[in-house]
C-alpha cells in the first residue's frame, strides 16, 4: 500500500495508537490522532507526536477529520462509537492496530502464532514466549501483553516468530489477520457491554481462526471453542488440535500418569504419544495452568518446536505477579493471592485449585451474577469473606447455594478493608486451609488496578506473618 499522502486517523493514543501514529507518519502518511481525554500523560504522548508532524486533537473523539480516508482504532473503541458511525456514513474503512500491523509486515515476516481466550491469555503467550526461546528461535511476547506489534513487525531486527496475544477488541478490527497457528483457551461472557451480545463476543473471537495454516488449537473442556473451529475458513490441511486435562485422544494433547503428552504431532498418533513435560514443571500446577501450558505446548509443536524445547520452556517460565501466586504459609494455612481473578470465570479455575478454602471476594461486579460460581464452588468453601462495592450480589448468592457456609461481611471499600479481611481469614481459617484472594471482581472501586489490591493482600499477609499491622497500609 502507498501510504505517502494518505490522509488518516488514529483513534486513541495510549500503548497501540503512538506506535500506528509514528509508523504511519514515517511512511509518509498525514496522521491525525484523536482522544478523548485531555491529561498530563495525553499531552506528553501529544508533544511527542506533533514533534513527528502529527495533528493531535485531544478532548475530542467524536468528530471525524476532514479528508480522512482510513481510521485505524486501538483497542476499546467501541463500533457504536459516532467517530465509526461518521466514517461509516462516509465510506471509510476501519481498523485496528493488529490489522495494521499485518498490512504493515515485510516480505520475509515472522509467522504468528496467536492467542485469545476469555482467560488465561497473558500467561499462555508467555508461556509459549519461553517455550519458543528455548527452542533458540528469536521471539517476543506481543500484542494485548503490552507490547506494541506495529513497533516489533517494524523491527529492525528479524524474528523468527512471535508469540501474539489477541484481544476480543482487537479481532474485531482485523479482518486480513490470518496466522499460523491460533488458539482460544475458553469463551465466558465478557465485555458483552462493548460486543452486544455473547454470540459477537464468540464470533470476535473466532476470527482469530480465520486463515489458520496448520493448527486450530482449542480446549476440549469448553465445546465453543470447537465449535469455532468448526465455523472457520483455514488454509487446507490445517488440522483441530484439542487440548485436555485427561488423557487425549489422536490429534490432542493432554495428561497421563502427571505427564503432559502429545498425540498430535507424532509420527503415529493413533498408536503412540510424546511425553512433552512433567504436570511438576508448570508453575503453579493448579487445573486451569496445566491448560494454559498445554495450548501453548500445542502452538510450538504445532510450529515444528521439539519436546525437549516444551519442558525448558515450561521450567524456565515465571508467572506474574497475582495470578494464583503463593504468598505465604502460616501455621499451616496457605495464602494464595490470585487478583487478576477479575470475572467469575477466572475465579471459578482459581477455587477449583484449592480445598478447603477460605475464600476472599468481592469488588465491582461489572454486571456479572454469581450463581453458577457459587454452586460449582460451595463443597470447597470452608468460610468467605467479602469485602467491595458489589459484595451483596455474591453474599446473596451464597445465601442460596452455600448457605452452611460462614460469611463475614465487611460493610467498607477504603484501601485498609484488606488487611481487615486478612484478619478475618485468618480467624475462619484450620491448619491445611487454603485463604484465596480470588475476587471474581474488578478492583476499581478500592484500587487502582489488580496490582494494587494484590499488592494490599501480599502486604497484609507478610504483616500477619511478622506480627505488624497492615490496617493503615
């Protein structure tokens, strides 16, 4: 494509929209970037910009510039947004930053080896991120992560291939993407506020099967993720791989005799499999990790990645921080701090690790109802406590299905309620208890992100430990 000329707008700024700004500007495209906000950090990126001959229009991302002939959207945006409905209206196409950085790869790019789930896709990429540079290749974790793929696509190095992770935001607006190998790890229902429904969340995360060369990579534990393999248009011969926690069939992987194996890239599978790694060499080994290494096992097989390569990797590879992470133990009680458990679903793999459990929850529901978490839990649950704007709605659901089960309700949402709910664990917890932080809510009505709460839970547990008291943290 001649970009020289080209009369576009970047709609946000943030980790994805400086980047597609700078690049386009640089080939030399006239680029308007336009935002919402107005503050500190937009005025930085803005001067920044602008030093490169972008317009920047802050405090206004309703109005379509004039002249604009491609829009290209981070993250977030949502399609009903009247800048989309204006260049609709005008005949302008849409896209995201990932489909700008596949239009934007070379002759000789790295194949993608992509991701997308509704949990659990950070760790995957991560995970398949290690497994990749233990194999030696030239790698990165990108996308979603954090890391911008327009700026790693434009590299001046090489990579062999990257490991991408993919947002249901950013399927959306990618309509050429067509990667090497794809997986969906699961499908709940989330940001149905921006998709409209769970069958355009679902289809939004279908895309990313779209194309696919040689693996469709999906969880044998959750049938819609076949079933968007199923729906896909892929390169012929590209194969279904399932993954499983039980023993797999042909064209699976899965676990045997607390070993991860392979029946899918092997030579004969209907008669034999590869043992691949020890269910010991995930860190932690908690249900829903051990599927995340197997997607991300099944991705670097599927690119040709030796079994000595998937161990090294998996061994090699640290999780970060507040994801089911094991902060102490005390009198023999275990304190796991699993923050990111931001949504039911993620809650539910993080209670299925653990029995019996004290369980801590509560924050902003983001519209979520807790039923089916409660009733999937409740034989586990020894004690809970709640704490948040929203603790009603699960305290209500626990009413129902787990009433026999003590609830201490901590009628505060200021920063120190964390260190009282410590406290109140602590009380309702035996020696062989586990005390899970896994809120299965945003964190926004007390903290600033899941860090911050997480960090507030490591800190008062390591106060409890020494003796000190984390009530004024």
């Amino acid at each position: 494509m001649n970009w020289d000329g080209k009369h576009i707008t970047v709609a946000g700024l943030g980790v994805s929209g400086v980047p597609a700004a700078r690049a386009l500007a640089g080939l030399g495209a006239r680029v308007t970037a336009v935002n919402g906000s107005d503050g500190d950090r937009e005025r930085a990126q803005a001067a920044e910009l602008e030093a490169l001959g972008v317009t920047v229009r802050l405090g206004d991302g309703d109005t379509l510039p004039e002249g604009t002939e491609l829009v290209v959207t981070t993250p977030g945006w949502k399609p009903g947004s009247p800048l989309f409905r204006a260049a609709e209206a005008a005949g302008v196409p849409v896209w995201g930053d990932v489909e700008l950085a596949w239009r934007l790869r070379g002759p000789d790019a790295a194949p993608w080896l992509a991701v997308t789930g509704t949990n659990g896709k950070t760790t995957t990429v991560r995970m398949l991120a290690s497994i990749l540079e233990a194999a030696g290749l030239r790698t990165a974790a990108v996308g979603n992560i954090g890391v911008s793929l327009i700026d790693v696509v434009r590299s001046a190095e090489p990579y062999d291939v990257l490991a991408v992770e993919l947002s249901s935001y950013q399927l959306h607006w990618a309509p050429s993407l067509r990667p090497h190998s794809a997986a969906v790890l699961n499908l709940a229902p989330d940001h149905l506020d921006w998709h409209g429904s769970m069958a355009a969340y679902a289809a939004d995360k279908g895309r990313i099967y779209e194309g696919n060369q040689v693996a469709c990579v999906y969880n044998l534990a959750d049938p819609a993720t076949e079933a968007l393999v199923r729906e896909a248009d892929v390169v012929e011969g590209c194969r279904a791989i399932g993954f499983t926690l039980g023993a797999p069939a042909p064209s699976q992987l899965g676990v045997v005799d607390g070993l991860l194996v392979d029946r899918a890239f092997v030579a004969d599978r209907q008669q034999r499999a590869q043992e691949l790694a020890e269910v010991a060499d995930v860190d932690p080994p908690a249900p829903h990790n051990i599927a995340n290494a197997l997607a991300a096992a099944a991705l670097a097989r599927a690119y040709g990645v030796e079994p000595a390569a998937v161990r090294d990797g998996l061994r090699a590879f640290k999780p970060d921080a507040h994801r089911i992470e094991h902060v102490a133990d005390i009198d023999g009680v275990a304190y796991i701090d699993d923050s990111k458990a931001t949504n039911t679903h993620a809650a539910e793999a993080s209670l299925a690790a653990y029995d019996p459990i004290i369980w801590i929850a509560g924050g902003l529901a983001k519209g979520a109802t807790f039923d089916e978490l409660v009733t999937t839990a409740a034989g586990r649950l020894r004690g809970v406590v709640l704490m948040g704007a929203d603790r009603a709605l699960i305290g209500e659901a626990l009413a129902r299905h787990a009433a026999d089960v003590p609830v201490v309700d901590l009628d505060r949402t200021d920063t120190g309620a964390m260190a009282a709910a410590v406290r109140e664990a602590t009380r309702l917890a035996r020696p062989g208890d586990t005390v899970l932080m896994a809120p299965a809510c945003a964190s926004m009505d007390m903290f600033a992100n899941y860090n911050e709460r997480g960090d507030a839970f490591a800190d008062a547990v390591r106060a409890l430990a020494t003796g000190r008291d984390a009530t004024e943290r």
